[in-house]
C-alpha cells in the first residue's frame, strides 16, 4: 500500500472520490478482449493496451484505478471453451494487471484498488468453502503487490457477495461491495434494501451497486439501500458505478437481458452532460464514491470530474482540451454550431439514434435462469452445437 497518498476511507470522508470507467466494453471494441468470456488475459497478452486505457481515466480525473481483474478467477478463465488458462495462469493475470494498475496510479495521486466479482463456481452451486477458494487465489496476489484496498463487484446474489466480503477482510485492507441489481433487487428475491445491510453487517467498508442498470435505475437503487441502511443505523460509506446505456425497459437481469447486448448497445449511449447529471444527483444522495462501469469512457469519468470540481477543489488534466457545455464551439467554422456554444442548449437537445424503423425500447428476454440452473453449471469444454440448437429454440 502506497504510505504517502490517502487511504480511500480517509479520502471518503474527506469529499468525493472519482472511479474509473468500464475496461471489459472498452478493450472489446479496441480489440483486447473477447466478447463471450469477458476474461482480462489482456493484463499479460497486451499490458500496453491496458495500461493505455488506465492512463485515459487518470487523465479524465480518476481517483482510482482498478486493476483488470474482473472475471479473472480460475474457474472463468477455463469456462465453456476459455483457453486463457492455457496461455496464463490465473496468478500471471492477477500480477500483470496489478503492476499495471500501480505503474499508472503512481503517475498521479491515484490508488490501487484489486478487483474481484461473482463466479461461475457459485453460479454452479457450489458450498461456500469452495467459492471463497476462488476468492482467496486473486486475495493472496493483491496482498502481495500492495493494493491500497478490493472492489468486490458485480454479484447477482448478496448471498455470494457476504462470502466475498467474509474472505477479503481477512486481507486487513478496506473493502467496498457492489451488486449489479437494480431496484427489484437479487436475484434470489432479497430486496434492495436488505441486500444493503446485510453487505454491511458482513464488513463491507463501502456498499453498492455497479453494472447491469442505467445511472437512473442504479440511483433509485442507491435510494432504496440507503434508507435501509439508515432505518438500522448502519454508515458505511456508498458507492455507485453505473452502466454508460441508457436502460430504462431493462427487467429484473438488467441490460444483459436486452436484445441489443452485447452488440447493438450504442444507440443507448448516454450523453456526457448526462454524466454531469448523475454525478450530481449521486453526490447530493449522500453518494461520495461516484465512477462508471460498461460503456464508461474516459469522457464520461471527465464530466463527472468536471461537475464535482467545486467539491473536488480542481479539475482533471483532460480539461484543458475541453470547455464544460461547449464552450470551445464558439471556435467553431459554422455559425450554427457556434450557436451550440451554450449549457442551454446541451441540456435541452434530444439526441436521435438516426433509425426511423428502430423502436424507442426493447422487450427483455428475462428467461428467469440463476443460480443452480443447468444452464449455468460450469464446463470446461465449449458449448456444443446441440447445446446451442436447446438455446436457440428457447429463444424463438
């Protein structure tokens, strides 16, 4: 752990801390990362294109740079056909992209925070023992190179998540835990509220929800949990790091469930004064860990900075090639978009999608399937074509 910056508790309590954005999305498109498996080998196959990405977010303004660790597990490296367990072990992974995320925080007052979520060990149905195993692998490696704190994020069941917890804090470090659920809550029909308290009656330091919903959905979510937080008396800090896609006809799985995942999502993309809205409405929530997740590009982790600059005291080092609500446009060639040099017009336009046979919203598949679903179980091998032909029928 870095002795001379502050811890993020310290800086929690202190004001706001800015997180980064989504890797998994980001390095897809740029051609890093498989879509299917999710898995971040890149950390060892590509560490400059990794690196590159943390360094984008830093300059956007940034507190923290999470290390590329999501779906790094043993179990998700080798599931349904994965061969990165071929190329890397699930250490090497783990290694590689902490050193890259401490190389990138020390170019700046950032801190390191090691990344773990949910498991296809758990979603096969598993005993707890042999989750927190999973758990304890990626625990040991962010020990050894000195995370400043975890990120437990992107579980379906708070029942996964209190294991996780229960492991990491053996580590000694500050844990935050996040669910990607939205206001309906897990997927075992816990509420949003109760899975709150019992994230922070299990240790967790930071509690909230990343992943899966909109900024809207995530801070009606954000609602729900910290009034049952505050009805037990519990003050963990909060946290929220939401999807970049607008998802407002998203079911109880979220945007994993639309049609459009993973490959048509664009058209959802928010706007960067979209962001400028979120951030507010988090930070007057009482929210101070505030960040993105799927579709979070550096500009959007830009406009959150630059609406919390008063709070903050300063603005990130991306501003100086950016004025806040188009004001470079009075630059501009053309007399009518110099004409857009103005908040009122940024926050009034109505972005359209430039589809005239598209509709506004998608019906979600919500085929209902979770934990201990034959569907679900982990295999090493690949999916098999009669295994497909069963999928496509369903979804017909």
């Amino acid at each position: 752990m870095s002795t001379d910056k502050k811890g993020v508790l310290q800086r929690l309590e202190e004001g706001v801390v800015i997180g980064d954005g989504g890797f998994v999305f980001a390095l897809e498109k740029r051609g890093y990362v498989k879509a299917g498996p999710w898995t971040p080998e890149a950390t060892a196959e590509f560490p400059e294109a990794v690196k590159q990405l943390h360094r984008e977010f830093l300059r956007a303004g940034a507190d923290v740079m999470q290390t590329f660790t999501f779906y790094a597990s043993d179990d998700k490296l080798a599931n349904r056909g994965n061969d990165a367990l071929d190329k890397f072990t699930g250490a090497q992974v783990n290694e590689a992209a902490c050193l890259i995320a401490r190389e990138v925080a020390d170019e700046g007052n950032a801190l390191v925070a090691g990344g773990v979520c949910q498991t296809p060990t758990y979603l096969s149905g598993a005993t707890k023992q042999e989750v927190q195993e999973i758990f304890k692998k990626q625990m040991d490696v962010f020990i050894e190179h000195k995370v400043d704190f975890v990120i437990a994020e992107y579980f379906e069941h708070v029942e996964e998540a209190e294991w996780a917890v229960e492991m990491l804090k053996t580590s000694g470090l500050p844990i935050a835990i996040n669910l990607c659920i939205g206001p309906e809550g897990d997927l075992h029909g816990v509420s949003a509220g109760e899975c709150a308290v019992r994230m922070a009656k299990a240790g967790g330091d930071i509690v909230g929800v990343n992943c899966h919903f909109d900024t809207y959905l995530s801070l009606e979510t954000m609602k729900l949990m910290k009034d049952a937080l505050d009805k037990e008396n519990l003050k963990p800090h909060l946290m929220v790091q939401p999807l970049a896609f607008r998802t407002p006809d998203c079911g109880k799985q979220g945007f994993i469930d639309l049609p459009e995942f993973p490959f048509a999502l664009e058209p959802r993309i928010m706007t960067r004064f979209e962001m400028h809205d979120f951030a507010r409405k988090a930070y007057d929530m009482g929210i101070r860990y505030i960040g993105g997740c799927c579709g979070f590009e550096p500009y959007h982790i830009r406009a959150l900075a630059e609406e919390l600059a008063p709070e903050r005291g300063f603005k990130p080092a991306a501003s100086s090639k950016h004025l806040p609500w188009g004001g470079a446009l009075r630059q501009h060639t053309k007399p009518w978009v110099r004409a857009r040099a103005r908040r009122s017009y940024w926050e009034n336009v109505k972005p359209a999608s430039g589809r005239p046979y598209c509709p506004a919203m998608s019906k979600p598949e919500e085929w209902g399937i979770t934990r201990g679903h034959e569907f679900l179980k982990q295999k090493s091998e690949h999916t098999t074509e009669e295994e497909l032909a069963v999928l496509f029928d369903k979804s017909l």
